[in-house]
C-alpha cells in the first residue's frame, strides 16, 4: 500500500450501524487551502492510492491495560452525562460567513493563499476566546502537562538542539531497495547505506521522502515543507517517526526517515473490521502521548487519522508525515487536514490551534471502535454539514463511558472540549476510560502491543505496494554526486529550501 510518510488517499463508506460489506480501502484525501481556492472544489492531493488488504497474523493481545471489557466497567451515573445516551449531538448555532481574509494572521502564515477564499456554508460567528483569571492561568501553565490552546509554551523548540547528520553523509552513501509510494509531487523510497551493511549494530534500512522542488513550488508548499524539516530536526518521541538527515540536489529536496515496516493503522483496522475498546485504547493512549508531547512546544499536528500511522516491527505507533505541522501560539487560519477530521472551527474559518487535534482523536477513537469515521458523506460538503450540525450515529455496540469519551473529544465548543480545558491534556488521562493505562510504562513501551506485524527482516517490504523503481534521471542526487556546474550559480528555486 501507499507509504503513509507521504500518502493520503480517498474513498466512502456509508454510515450504517453495522460495517458495510464491501469496506473502502481510501479515504478522501488530506488537502490544504494555501493550494486551493475553495474546499468544495477538486481538494489538492498530497496523494492519494488504494491499498491493498494486507493479511498480517494478529500477535499475542496484551493483558488489558484497563478492566477487560469496557462494556461491564461499573459507572455510577454521576460520572456519565446525560446527554452521551442521546443519539444525535444537538445541533450548532449558525452565524455568519467569515471570510480567510479578515483572519490577520492568514496572509501571514502562507503568502500564497487566496484573498477571496469563499465560505463552504453559513458558519457560526467567533467565539470568543476563554476568559481565564491569572491565577487560574498560572495554576495551568505549573502543570507537567501542558495547557489549553493560547497558552506559552512548556518548552521552546527553538532550544532543541537539532539532532540532524551533516558531515560524513551524503545522498550517494544510499542504495534505493524499492517505491514504498507515490504521491503528487514526491514519492518514498527503501534505501539501503552502503557503508553500514555489514554491521548489525546499526540500521542499515531508511524511507527517503523524495519531494521535487518545482512541485512544491506550484502547489504552495514550500512553507509547509520546511516546517516539516524544521520540527522533525527538533522532536524526539518514541511514538513519532525520526528525521536523520535532509539532502537536495537540482531537482529534489530529500528527508533521510526511519523505515517502519508494519505498514499502516488503517491497513490493520479495515482487516479486524472494527478494534476492541481494549486494543482502542492501547492505540489511542500512545497518539494522546506523542500530541501531548507536541503540544508541550505549541506545535499542532492538524493530520491525524489512522494512515498516517505506522506500526513499527513491535506492533507500537509512529506518528508520521507533518507536512502540515505547526508551530502556534494562539490559533491560525490556514484550512488544511482530512475532511473527515476535520474540526468545526477549521471548517468555519474560525481560528484553530490544539483543540482540533483533540477533536480528531474523538474521530479516531469513534472510527477504531466502529470500523468507520463518525462523519462521513459521498460529498465533502455532506461531511463539512454533518460535522457542523453535530449529526453523530452512535451504534448499539458502544458502550456508555466510550460514547462519553468520544463526546467529550467531539464538544463543537472548543473551550469544553476535552484536552483543551484548564487541566490541558491531563484531563485526558484522568478520564474514566483510560483507568487502568500505565502511561509511564506505555511510553517507555513496556507493554505488549495487541498486533505485531509479521517481518522477516530490515528491508521486509510486505505491508507495502511493490512499485516500480523511479527513473535514474529523476534521482540525479542518488546516482551520482552533482558536481557545482550542474547546478546554476543562482538557483531561485534552491533558494527557497537552504536548510536542506
């Protein structure tokens, strides 16, 4: 299948309580306003491919982390709202268009969005921003934790010493193995270091992000891409993939990545249909830990759902391509992400930061326990309204305290949306549902996870499309070293991509 480094793709599923017999292998594809002059219009794709079922033996079921079936977990019905009984969400308030444009910080974030970027559909006005008292403000920002959006930062990303190879690397060292996947203006390659094959000390197989610059060019990318390379040079999680090193040469740009082989969450979950709460859990545990981890340095992920993370040779989650992370304060009004996760306020223009990262784990908690996201529709539009009006089917087979983590996650209100509250992502792991996780040992991985990806060896490419290998003269940096005259004394294009 498509490598998720780089690749998101599309496809329906209607919304049934009961899984559809014949699942889509696609979802609608991630997309970004800075390339697009409307959402309802053909969204740019990042990529977008089938993927193929791959069958993976289920390894040995962690013991669970919390009471064994989630279902008979004694609630007293204090701890439970009301309202998480209710079928459909109520609806939101509507309010008037708000146009990209009267946002201050949208031309700044990316200088070639559209000025007149058309509203989808009669949004709700701005809320306005929560009013916390200095202390209660200062009791937040004490916390271990993190706080809610518009709070200073735990840590400084700019303090990170960056963790990137520059001397004695370069792009020829590399053997291309294999196309892991292709997308719209790049694709990923298996490659293999030379230098280092016969040392089993060391890893000897990377994924190569191949991005060409031209492309990144015409498709508004270039902010995007190096905030890309900037981030991933700084963080260090062992629930986020890694960056070693970032090359170019006169065509592309190159991002030197660890190879994960298991293949993607999504591959996993269309194959078991549906997760258990207990393997929900384990799964939704480690993504809370590496957002919490992010949004200690105000960096928002803005893509999360289940192709965008891969399963390493020990069944635990890597969170991977940021193309459009960020780092940010407050809020910010660039409209990008999977219209399926997509939170309301990113739909209505309305200034966005942590909180919709929060809301998209709601999404990716519904879609791992029920086998399909909570909002879906044939068109965007159709997502963009059921999200906005709050329609959500809630299915038999979940249980009370999973629906009431969904909803608190799904709260259209973004001031009382669970981990964006004055207790930040600790409310979270506090919640009724996550009794029983050891979040240390989690994040130390000392728990067995419920599926390990069947791989033979460094290079085991199973969980991947075999694709054909990219023309030479398309990897000039690969084949040979570029002497100075191959490349012009002056390349404006180059010129936009010097950290590489």
């Amino acid at each position: 299948m498509p490598s998720s480094y780089l690749i998101p793709r599309s496809g329906s599923i209607s919304e049934h309580s009961q899984l559809p017999h014949s699942l889509p292998t696609s979802r609608n594809p991630s997309f970004d306003s800075s390339s697009q002059s409307a959402l309802g219009s053909s969204p740019s794709r990042r990529e977008s491919h089938s993927v193929p079922m791959t069958v993976v033996p289920d390894g040995p079921i962690t013991p669970p982390m919390s009471p064994s079936h989630s279902e008979h977990i004694d609630i007293a019905m204090d701890d439970v709202d009301i309202e998480d009984l209710d079928v459909n969400a109520e609806e939101v308030e509507g309010g008037t268009s708000i146009d990209v444009d009267d946002a201050p910080e949208a031309m700044s974030e990316t200088a070639s969005l559209s000025p007149t970027f058309p509203s989808i559909m009669q949004p709700r006005r701005s809320r306005e921003a929560i009013d916390i008292s200095r202390a209660r403000e200062a009791r937040a920002l004490s916390r271990s934790t993190g706080g809610p959006e518009g709070h200073r930062p735990l840590k400084l990303l700019e303090d990170e010493q960056v963790h990137l190879q520059r001397k004695g690397i370069k792009l020829t060292d590399f053997e291309v193995r294999g196309t892991l996947g292709t997308g719209t203006f790049g694709r990923v390659l298996l490659v293999r270091h030379r230098n280092s094959a016969g040392d089993p000390r060391t890893q000897t197989h990377y994924a190569l992000k191949v991005l060409r610059k031209t492309e990144i060019l015409r498709l508004r990318q270039v902010e995007h891409v190096n905030a890309e390379r900037y981030i991933l040079s700084r963080v260090h999680h062992p629930f986020i993939v890694d960056l070693f090193a970032t090359f170019q040469d006169s065509l592309n740009v190159y991002m030197l990545m660890s190879y994960i082989p298991g293949g993607e969450l999504f591959t996993h979950l269309r194959r078991a249909q549906r997760f258990t709460p207990d393997v929900t859990r384990f799964y939704l545990a480690t993504i809370i830990l590496a957002l919490k981890y992010l949004h200690s340095y105000n960096i928002i992920y803005r893509d999360l759902k289940p192709e965008n993370l891969l399963l390493d040779s020990r069944g635990y989650l890597r969170l991977t391509d940021f193309g459009f992370a960020k780092i940010v304060d407050d809020r910010t009004w660039t409209l990008c992400g999977t219209p399926e996760y997509l939170a309301p306020e990113i739909i209505q223009s309305d200034g966005h930061g942590k909180a919709a990262d929060w809301w998209a784990c709601g999404v990716l908690c519904y879609e791992m326990l029920v086998g399909y996201p909570p909002f879906y529709d044939e068109s965007p539009y159709g997502i963009y309204e059921k999200i906005l009006t709050g329609h959500i089917h809630w299915p038999r087979s979940m249980d009370p305290l999973s629906r009431s983590l969904v909803r608190a996650f799904l709260n259209p209100d973004r001031t009382q949306r669970l981990g964006n509250m004055i207790g930040g992502p600790q409310d979270i792991l506090d919640h009724p549902w996550f009794r029983g996780v050891d979040w240390d040992a989690l994040e130390r991985k000392e728990i067995n996870a419920p599926i390990i990806p069947h791989t033979s060896s460094g290079d085991d490419t199973r969980h991947f499309l075999h694709l054909p290998f990219p023309p030479v003269d398309e990897i000039p940096g690969l084949m040979k070293d570029e002497s100075p005259s191959s490349i012009p004394r002056f390349d404006p294009v180059a010129y936009q991509f010097l950290e590489f």
